[in-house]
C-alpha cells in the first residue's frame, strides 16, 4: 500500500475552498507535493497558510476540494479513528509548539512514544537519546523547558515532533520569533531533516530567508489560490510583480 502511494504525491490539495462565515479565505487551492520534497508555502499574514496545512491533519475541513495524504483521500474523515494512521505518520510542528512545562526535554521526547508505541522503557531511552543527539540538545536531556533560551524550546519541540520517525512533517512558522542567527539553525535542521530522513516537508513561513533555505519548491498564496508555484530559482527570478514584492519588500 505505502508503495503505490508513494509514486504519487505525498501532499495533493484540489480546489481547495474554504470560508468562515461570509469570509472567504481559500478559493480553489491547487497544489502538490512530491515524496521527499521540501514544499514552502508563502502568503502575507492571515491569507490562509495555516488554515490549508491544518486540513493535512484534521484541523479543519475544506467546504469544497480534495485533500490527499500519502495518496490516500483525506477529505471525508471525520472521526479520530480515521485519521489516527495518518497522525501517526505526520509530525505537525505548531506556531508556538507548547512543550510541557512539567516534563523535562527526555521526557517530552519521550512523550508521543510512551503516548503512541508499544516500545519498553530502555528502547524508549534509546531512541530518545538518538533523537536529542541527532538534533545536538543531547547536553540538555535533564533540562526543563523554561531553562532553555526561544530556539532551544523549537529544537526540542521539533525532537518531539520527529520522535516517531515520521514521513511528512509539517512545519507552520518555524522561525517566528527567533534571531536570525537562531532561525538558520532551525532551517539547517529542516534541511538536514529532509536530506538524512528522507521526509517530505510542507513550511509554512513568512521568513523568506528560512524559505529559500529550505524549500526545493515554493508556492505563494494570494487571494485565496496558489499565486505561483516554482522550484527555488524560478520562484527568485519571478517577474510577478506581487511575488517580488512579497520576497524584496
Ligand atoms: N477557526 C476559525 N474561525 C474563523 N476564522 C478563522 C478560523 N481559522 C482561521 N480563520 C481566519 O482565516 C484567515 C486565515 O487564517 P490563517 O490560515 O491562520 O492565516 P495565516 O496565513 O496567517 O496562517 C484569517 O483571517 C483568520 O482569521
Ligand atoms: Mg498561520
């Protein structure tokens, strides 16, 4: 089954609409995302990038259009059942990913694991040591949350996120609210996320230096559709007038 769908797209939304009352916000969302591609998603504030990603995993639901995960059409599940394969294949890091203030950084690593394997407690160490030590937070393991400075709470957060090996991550503003400096370490783990892991990854940012950073291809929403969609390139020499303005201020 994982074989069929994956020669098709990992990501696929068709004719994506979606309103809150009278306001529309998407109006016919046509994109695709191929197995292990970086896709970045661009669009100025409010015009619909966490909305869309969110129908990837059951946030929310188009009025109209199809969502496809992994091949498999996502757009009628309505129950957690449904969508529990999926959830347990997709890593989501929110905006302001919350960890638990409580727990120390093992032990929210540790969390969706305990939450979601069957996996003993030593492998459980295991794998959350590989993680911690992949992501280079291995020296803060007994740490708590407010211990560690804005960029160090997004490594462990995103720790969490890919602690069950996922195969699509998404990402919804990974960099808001972090120094530059800071932000290129979160974008080099994306990358190397990517690369090493093999994972397909939807970005969702305003930051275009995280964008091009990151992306193999970029998509820019504008009044509710895909205003162009492009490998980096392409998406950096744009003509159009909206997309450069977005990108060169
Ligand atoms: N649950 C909701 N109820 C009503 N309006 C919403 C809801 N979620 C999002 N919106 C509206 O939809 C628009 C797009 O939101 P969002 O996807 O969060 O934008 P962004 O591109 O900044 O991520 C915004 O105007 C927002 O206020
Ligand atoms: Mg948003």
């Amino acid at each position: 089954m994982m074989d069929a769908s994956r020669q098709g797209s990992a990501v696929g939304f068709e004719g994506i609409h979606k309103a809150f009352g009278d306001k529309s916000v998407l109006e016919g969302i046509d994109l695709e995302v191929a197995p292990g591609e970086t896709m970045v998603i661009l669009g100025s504030s409010g015009c619909g990038k966490s909305v869309l990603v969110g129908m990837l995993v059951g946030l929310l639901r188009p009025d109209r259009g199809v969502v496809r995960v992994e091949g498999q059409d996502v757009t009628g599940f309505l129950h957690d059942e449904d969508w529990h394969p999926i959830w347990l294949r997709t890593g989501f890091l929110f905006q302001g990913a919350a960890l638990f203030d409580s727990m120390s950084v093992r032990e929210n690593v540790a969390f969706p694991l305990r939450q979601h394997t069957r996996l003993g407690e030593a492998e459980i160490g295991a794998r959350v040591e590989e993680i911690l030590s992949w992501i280079e937070l291995g020296g803060a393991a007994d740490k708590m949350p407010s211990e560690l400075s804005g960029g160090m709470q997004k490594r462990v957060g995103l720790a969490r996120t890919i602690a069950l090996e996922p195969s699509l991550v998404i990402y919804d503003e990974p960099t808001t609210g972090l120094d530059p400096l800071t932000s290129d370490t979160i974008s080099d783990l994306i990358r190397r996320l990517q690369k090493e892991r093999a994972v397909t990854s939807v970005v969702v940012t305003h930051d275009v230096r995280c964008a091009f950073l990151v992306a193999d291809r970029l998509a820019m929403i504008d009044a509710g559709r895909i205003l162009v969609s492009g490998p980096c390139e392409e998406i950096r020499n744009t003509q159009v007038p909206k997309l450069r303005a977005f990108l060169y201020g």
